[in-house]
C-alpha cells in the first residue's frame, strides 16, 4: 500500500485495525435534521467519546474544527426532494478533499438502483484518482432500489461490499445483515475491511450494541454510526460505550454500564 494512504489510514483505523466512524453527511440528504444544527457542538462531544474520525460533506468541513478527529470527506450527494434519492452524484473532487485536509474521502452508491451503472462507473474512476494522490476510499455500498427486496440479506450484502472492493475501495460500508453468522460470510467475502452502518436510529440503545458487538464477533473492521450516536440523547457517552466494544472488547453489558457512567456526569 501506498505511503500516504498507510499514514491516513492510521489516522482512522487503531493499531487494532478496528474504527468507530461517525457520518454527519445527512445535512445535504434531509436537511438540519436533529443532532445537526449545531456541528461544532456535535463534534466537540464526539472527541470526547473518543470517536476515531467524522465524515462530511465539504461546505461543513470548512467550517468546524475537526480536532484530533480523522476527517472522511463525503463526495457524493443526492436529497429527499429530489426526483431519485437513490441516484448519487458527484459533488466533491479529490482535490478539494486533499486540501481540506482529509484522511479519506468517502461515496455512496447504491446496487439495484435504475442509475446503478453511473455510480459504479465513478466509483471505479474516483478509485483511481484517490490512489494516485494517496487518498484511502471508504465506499458506502448499500443494495437499495426497486430491484431490491430485502436490503440486509446476506447474499445482496455480500454481493454490494464486494464490488465495492473490486472497483478499487480501501474499505467498505455496507448493512449489517442481522446475525454474526451471516454477516462473517460478507467479511469473509471481501478482501478489504468492512464496517457497518447503523441503519435507521433505534428505540433500544441495547440493541445497537449488541448488533456491534456481533458485528466484530463476526470480524468487523469497525463501525460508521450517525444518526443513532448523533441523535442520542448524550452522543458522548453514546460513543464511549462503541469504543468500548470496537477497541477494548467490552460486552454488551460493560459497554452498558459504560454509558451509564457517563451519561450521569
């Protein structure tokens, strides 16, 4: 691997090789939503969770300080209003990322969308200029359109995250496919490492850690968690409790007890 991607990858990635990413891009898709009126505020209580690193769209990451945060500039970019939410586009270049100061730049594309074959297309082309400047590519792979049934099934997951690594990606993004066992076969089929999202917010914080905890039982790389940490009602202790299981291994009900602790200071 190339220089500059091994520095900026350790800036994301632990010595551990395990990550806790926080995306905060949903301000093109839906707009200031809950948890992100206020970025810096938002930001400010991810490092003190201990979050590894953020990843925004390029108008807000001129704008805040991202601090000892590896930054992940997203490139891609659709919204709720437009006439295809599922189509991608690209709003960012790799230069303007680069002088950002990023550590990695992130796109989104969506498998079994009607506009599939151009987003696979400059996910294949932005692969090729991140390598020639050195940059790592966390592709967001997601099985999502009218082609699709069920977006967490293995074999539809499996099949998203591993083209995104054929096309060039460092690492992928995908679903969580709902057990360990099914879900250790998407790793085991994609020769990058694979971090989970977080999927629609949830009503049990319970249940988001325990999905991380079989999601690196299964051999996870980490998670890239938003709206569940930034719109939790104390988005520090939330992260706190997702080092804990993606870093120091703790149980689910160490990493319980752990938010517990800081969410009463």
């Amino acid at each position: 691997m190339a220089t500059g991607k091994s520095r900026r990858l350790r800036r994301i990635f632990g010595d551990d090789g395990k990550t806790v990413i926080i995306p905060m891009d949903h301000g093109v898709t839906s707009g200031p939503i809950q948890g992100l009126v206020n970025m810096q505020g938002v930001i400010d209580k991810l490092v003190a969770g201990g979050a590894d690193a953020v990843v925004l769209h390029k108008g807000v990451a001129k704008n805040v300080d991202t601090k000892r945060l590896g930054l992940i500039i997203h490139v891609s970019a659709s919204t709720t209003i437009g006439p295809d939410a599922n189509w991608k586009v690209k709003v960012c270049s790799v230069e303007e990322a680069i002088r950002l100061g990023c550590d990695a730049i992130s796109i989104h594309v969506n498998l079994g969308a009607d506009h599939e074959h151009e987003m696979l297309a400059e996910l294949s082309k932005l692969a090729d200029e991140c390598d020639a400047w050195g940059v790592p590519l966390l592709a967001m792979m997601y099985p999502r359109g009218p082609r699709v049934g069920n977006e967490h099934d293995q074999q539809f997951v499996a099949h998203v995250a591993r083209v995104g690594a054929e096309l060039g990606a460092d690492v992928v993004k995908t679903n969580y496919t709902g057990d360990p066992e099914s879900f250790r076969k998407v790793v085991e089929g994609c020769p990058v490492p694979v971090v989970i999202s977080g999927g629609p917010k949830v009503d049990s914080t319970r249940s988001l850690l325990e999905m991380v905890y079989n999601a690196i039982k299964a051999g996870c790389a980490g998670v890239s968690i938003g709206r569940n940490v930034f719109q939790h009602e104390n988005p520090t202790a939330i992260t706190k409790a997702l080092v804990g299981i993606v870093h120091k291994g703790l149980s689910v009900e160490e990493a319980i007890a752990l938010l517990n602790e800081h969410a009463c200071l």
